[in-house]
C-alpha cells in the first residue's frame, strides 16, 4: 500500500530515566539514618533510590494480574513499557487503590532495610535487578492475519496486502486511525476503505482499536443496511497497523452539508426530505446495534457517510458499547464531547443509556439543517457548560412538522422524555417509505452536492 508521504503518526514512547550517580549519592545520607551497618552495597543503595520514587509497588510488565494490564499484554506491547502510561483510566476508584497500595507497601520495604546488611544485601540485589533488567519482548498476539488476507467484494475474492493497493485518496483522520480510499492494482475496478490504526499497547487505545475489530467481524458484509459493510483486516507488520478494510464511500454527512449550504439555491422541500431520510437510516442503524445489544456512542455527522446513491451508512463502531435489558451502557468508550447528552455532563454524570445517541442523533439533524453544530466550543470543559446551559430549539429552516416535532423530541434534556424506543422515532416520521430511495429529483440533489466537493468524487 503506498501511504502518504508523511506515513502513520508514530506512537511516542516514555523512556524511563535512568538512576544517576547524583541521586544516588543524595540517598546514602539518607541510609545513615536507617542505622544497622555502615556501609551498604550498591544494589541496596539502588533500592532505597527506587523505594523513594515509589517505582518497585508498580506492577511490571509481566504481572498480568490487572485487568487492564491483561489487555495491554493481548496487543503488541514492545519491551520496556512506560508502566506509569499503562494505569487503568475508566476508574478513578482503581487509580486511587493503586496509590495506596503504594503508600502502604512502602514502609514495609523500609522495615527490611533495617535487617542485618548480609542479609539485605541477596534480596537487594535480587529486587533491584528485577527492576533494572531489560525485560525480554512479550509474545505478540495478532489480532488478525499477519501482511495479508483474502476478501470477499462484491462476489469476488481478492488477495489484498501492502504491495497490491493503491492509495486513491486520504478521507481522514481522527483519535482512532486514519481512512483511505485504495485500488486493486490488478483489479482497478475493487475499490475499497481501509481504516489504519495504530497497535498502540495503552490500555483505552487497545480496548477501542480490539472493540472495532471485534464489532467489524460481528456485523460483516450486509449486516445491516446502513451500516458500513466491513469485509476483513490484517496487521501491516512494516508500520505496525491494524487494517481495517470495509466499503468504500463517496463522503460524509459533514462534508456533504458543508456543500449544500454553499449552493445558491435549493429546491424548495429538498432539506425536509433529505432530513426525514437521514433520519431514518441513522435510526435504523442504530436499531440494528441495539437489537444487538450495543449502543453507538457518538453518532455524529462525521461518522455518518453517504453515496452517490444516496445510501446513507453510519460508521466508525469502535466506541460501540454493550447495553443491558433497559439500554443502559455496561461500560464506555471515549466519544465527542459536543455531542454529549445533558445528563453525561451532570455531576455526577448519569449512566450512558440509547437515549443519549437520541440526543446525538437531533443535534446532528439540526447541524444539517444549519450548516453549523448549535453550540460549539473550543475546549472540552466549555463545551460542558454550553451544553448544560443550551435550550434546544429547531431550526425555522425546518418546515416539515413530524420532523420538527421528532427533532424537539429527541433533544429533550430530560431522557425519559425522548423516545424509548427506534420503533417510536419511525412511527413519529412515518418513515418506512423512505426505506428506498429518494424521488428523482432530490438523488439529482445529491449527486449534485457529492461532486461540488467530496473525499472521492462519482464518476457518473
């Protein structure tokens, strides 16, 4: 695969400083005060150097013990991992239990260097040198096939590896990888996605990069009609990445609005339409999840993509989290903050339920409708505050009334107040004749829009 100039963005690596002679030294002072013997060796003087730091209570890479380092340890963790990158970060409760361990354990320590220096001196040395070794690389545990993998497009099989595509165009890039558009060189007319993503070892990012692959392989090809057809993936051992290739597309929603806000005119009703359409496949793909027992978790315009045939497909799964038998999220993956439903930024924050992507799924109808999300800000900590502060409103662009009485709906800032169900947001649109395609006139529309400015343009 020929990748853009500047390649993948490479993961920094922590390199632990080393113990200098200076630090050292400042800590023999201190072992004259501990008493016992005169004259300790070096190894102990490196102990006491470490107990300070609070370093040797830190799990090594090789305690699997953790749940989090558990996960870690499936990806590709290179040797020397920056332990202190590696703690958990969905709880606090579990961070602040890590620093009590090491609060506790530490007089301990202290204790035994107060033991006879013969003795000190063995289980000193054995202790440091467990800290201060190089660890041998961990065995890498691939997540799928290694360089290159047969897919299934359109009824046929193609063997796909780095050498054989060819880069059409770069879509994008977010927190979780970058997009492609490529060619077959040997079959110019298999033209696919590819999503690359970095193997960072860091527990969140291996959860979410292990939870896209595990929901791709669940969903497939025509799993759903608007969501995004994933046809397999492999490792790309040269920059190490996980790819992930799935149904190419012409644009995304934003991208797609963006443009026909700059046309001078629209035929009247159009942006009704094309709004009750959009509406009832972002709902369908996320009846599907639900159905499945998963929610979203950030539905947006940008994760929303749509062809010349005005198909409308949600993407991006690797937030998808499981839900229970009321729709409540069991856990959580990172999502965009502008997007967040009222009660996520409460304090404290209520449990992520369907409900919320409800609230996702109106503010991204009124941006469509705008040209503009309704209340953006900068920072993450105002954008809180605007959304706790915004009064929803629909856009007076909005004519339609099912569709306007949907969106005031769905951006109820109280949840019991949204729809319990996808079924309910269909029966208030009486959209199940919008399930084929758009009239004539409005997939003129968006071919016109598509080929004004897009990832990769139609050819028809």
């Amino acid at each position: 695969m020929e990748y853009p100039k500047d390649g993948p963005v490479p993961v920094e690596e922590d390199i632990p400083e080393s113990i200098s002679d200076e630090n050292i030294g400042v800590h023999d002072q201190d072992t004259k005060e501990i008493g016992a013997e005169q004259h300790y060796s070096d190894a102990a003087c490196l102990l006491l150097a470490l107990v300070d730091t609070a370093q040797p209570v830190t799990p090594s890479a090789n305690n699997v013990e953790h749940d989090d380092m558990q996960l870690a340890l499936l990806g590709d963790v290179p040797p020397l991992v920056d332990i202190q990158n590696v703690q958990p970060t969905e709880s606090v409760q579990e961070h602040s239990s890590m620093v009590s361990a090491v609060k506790t354990s530490t007089p301990s320590v202290y204790k035994r260097l107060q033991s006879p220096a013969k003795k000190i001196k063995n289980k000193a040395l054995k202790i440091c040198c467990d800290e201060i070794e190089p660890q041998t690389p961990l065995q890498e545990t691939a997540e799928a096939p290694i360089g290159s993998v047969k897919i299934v497009v359109c009824g046929k099989i193609i063997p796909v590896s780095t050498n054989t595509l060819k880069l059409i165009k770069v879509f994008g890039s977010g927190c979780s990888g970058s997009v492609l558009g490529v060619t077959h060189k040997t079959d110019p007319d298999v033209k696919i996605a590819v999503k690359r993503m970095v193997r960072d070892p860091r527990p969140e990012k291996a959860s979410m990069r292990l939870n896209e692959l595990k929901m791709a392989r669940q969903i497939g090809v025509s799993g759903c009609l608007h969501i995004i057809d994933y046809y397999d993936a492999m490792i790309c051992d040269q920059n190490n990445e996980l790819c992930i290739f799935m149904e190419l597309m012409n644009t995304t929603i934003k991208e797609f609005y963006e443009c026909f806000h700059q046309m001078k005119e629209i035929p009247p009703g159009t942006i009704d339409r094309f709004l009750c359409h959009l509406s009832h496949a972002i709902a369908s793909a996320l009846e599907f999840l639900a159905n499945l027992g998963y929610l979203h978790g950030d539905v947006k315009p940008s994760n929303v993509l749509i062809n010349n045939g005005a198909v409308i497909k949600l993407c991006d799964l690797g937030t998808c989290c499981e839900i229970d038998e009321n729709g409540t999220a069991k856990g959580s993956f990172g999502s965009t903050s502008a997007y967040y439903s009222p009660e996520l930024v409460d304090i404290p924050p209520k449990p992520r339920t369907i409900q919320g992507d409800m609230w996702a799924m109106g503010i991204t109808l009124v941006e469509v409708a705008d040209g503009k999300h309704p209340c953006p800000k900068s920072q993450e900590y105002e954008q809180f505050s605007a959304i706790q502060l915004w009064e929803p409103k629909v856009p007076e662009t909005i004519r339609l009334p099912p569709l306007r009485k949907l969106i005031s709906c769905l951006l109820s800032r109280e949840p019991k107040q949204r729809p319990q169900s996808y079924a309910e947001i269909h029966h208030m649109l009486n959209t199940q004749n919008l399930a084929n395609k758009l009239p004539d006139d409005d997939l003129t529309f968006v071919n016109r829009v598509i080929n004004m400015k897009s990832s990769y343009p139609t050819t028809s």
